[in-house]
C-alpha cells in the first residue's frame, strides 16, 4: 500500500520526524555553548590567578603562562590536606559551596556567606626557576550589598601578601568603585597577614593607616561598611574556618 504524506499517518510521521531533527539540532547547541562558557570560565580563573600573582599577562598566551608556572590543588578545609581532584579548573566552587553534600555552615559567619565549600581550589605559582613564587587562595564574603568575590596571593613565607584582585562585586557604584582599583589594591601588596603570636592582624582602617603599620590598609571615606565587609573576609578566610589549617600543615613540611 502506497504511503501517502498527506494522510493523518504521513502528518503524524513528519510531525515526530521534524520533532527529533529539533531535538538533536538543541541538544548539539546546548552542548556546544556549555563548552563555550566552560571554556570562557577556565581563562577567566586563569587570567584572575595570574593577576593575583602579580605576573603580566599582557604579552603571550596566558594559557601557556598558566600552565607553564600554576599548579592547581584541592584542599580540604578541615584537614589541611591536598585531595584528588580531577579537571580542576572545571571545578564549580559556588556550586561546591551550596551543594549539602559538598559543603557545611561556618560556626562564626563573620564572612556572611551562609555556606563553604568543604574542599577549595588553591594554586601554586612558581616562578621561571620552578620555585614557588607564591599560592593563590579565592576569598569571599558580604560588603554593604553583595558578595565580593576575589583572589589574594601569599608568599612563601605564608603572611606576607603578594597580591590581591577582586573580579565580582556589586557595591554602590562611584562609592565602592576602589574594590577593583589598582592603586587601592596596590596597598595591600608586602602586608602581613599576621602579628608575632600567629594571629591574624590585617586592618582596613578608617582615616588611613600610620606609616610603617605593616598589617594597616587605609580605608575609603564613603565606603567604610564595604572596607569592614573586605576586612572580615579576609580575616575569615585566614582564620580557622578557613586556610588556618592549610597553612599550618604548609609550615610543618617546609613548604
């Protein structure tokens, strides 16, 4: 028996066939733009890194860059030990840090983040003789109106900044613009993060820091709120809910 297109079968035929065609045309597209945003996510945190490690990107392929002098490497918060991660550089922190099965409350949210990522990517810089030159470590936390998402570079010696960037934030605009200024961040740079007895002593400090106040960063009138929100990240991060542990273990093997 002849098939005949215009009948309801041959209708209803086109309709499924066309719908696959469809179907198979938005799978290949949504695959392909997934690749593309991970792809821009993975130089995005390549370009961010560098920065943070106070190396110019602005000549060469920063790819190359990255992967000649960056080592990336989990670390679990609560244990100070390296994990075995895969792909590392596909590694979705924001997600980590609100899935329950990947993530916990901090007991003193200083921070107001709510929730942590159990396990946080760190990286290791080394600089053109293979040595480490210094590790990167996301921070993150509540300035007057949003979350401020940054990067700040430690040296060797596991106090002295090398450098910090934040990329993300969505503070008053015109009041707050000196989050991403580099003449501010230029302040942070050669900082100790903490005093003699180990504690933590970086200030944001209204009116300004005294000269030779290794641990003082001057604050910004107008933007007071947004300079304690930066302040009570880092010391969060840096304290025992966050890289404390990391850096004690850094110390005993002589990192």
């Amino acid at each position: 028996m002849a098939f005949k297109k215009d009948s309801v079968a041959g209708t209803m035929v086109f309709i499924i066939i066309l719908s696959l065609v469809c179907s198979f045309m938005i799978t290949g597209t949504v695959e392909i733009l997934k690749e593309r945003k991970l792809a821009k996510k993975r130089e995005e945190v390549q370009q961010f890194v560098l920065k943070a490690a106070d190396i110019d990107i602005s000549q060469g392929d920063f790819s190359e860059l990255f992967a000649q002098r960056v080592k990336p490497k989990m670390v679990n918060l609560a244990t100070g030990k390296v994990t075995e991660k895969a792909n590392l550089l596909d590694f979705d922190e924001r997600m980590a840090s609100i899935n329950p099965e990947t993530s916990s409350k901090p007991k003193k949210d200083t921070a107001k983040i709510k929730t942590m990522a159990n396990d946080i990517r760190i990286f290791e810089v080394y600089d053109t003789n293979g040595q480490l030159a210094s590790i990167v470590m996301p921070i993150y936390g509540k300035g007057l109106w949003s979350i401020i998402y940054g990067y700040m570079a430690i040296k060797p010696d596991l106090n002295t900044i090398e450098n910090i960037v934040f990329y993300e934030h969505g503070e008053t605009p015109g009041i707050a613009d000196f989050v991403t200024d580099p003449q501010w961040l230029a302040l942070w740079k050669g900082k100790k993060l903490f005093n003699e007895k180990g504690k933590i002593a970086i200030k944001v400090i209204k009116g300004g820091a005294k000269d030779g106040d290794i641990h003082g960063i001057d604050g910004v009138s107008g933007a007071t709120r947004t300079g304690v929100g930066i302040q009570r990240l880092v010391e969060f991060w840096f304290g025992v809910e966050g890289y404390q542990t990391y850096l004690h273990t850094l110390a005993a093997e002589g990192k």
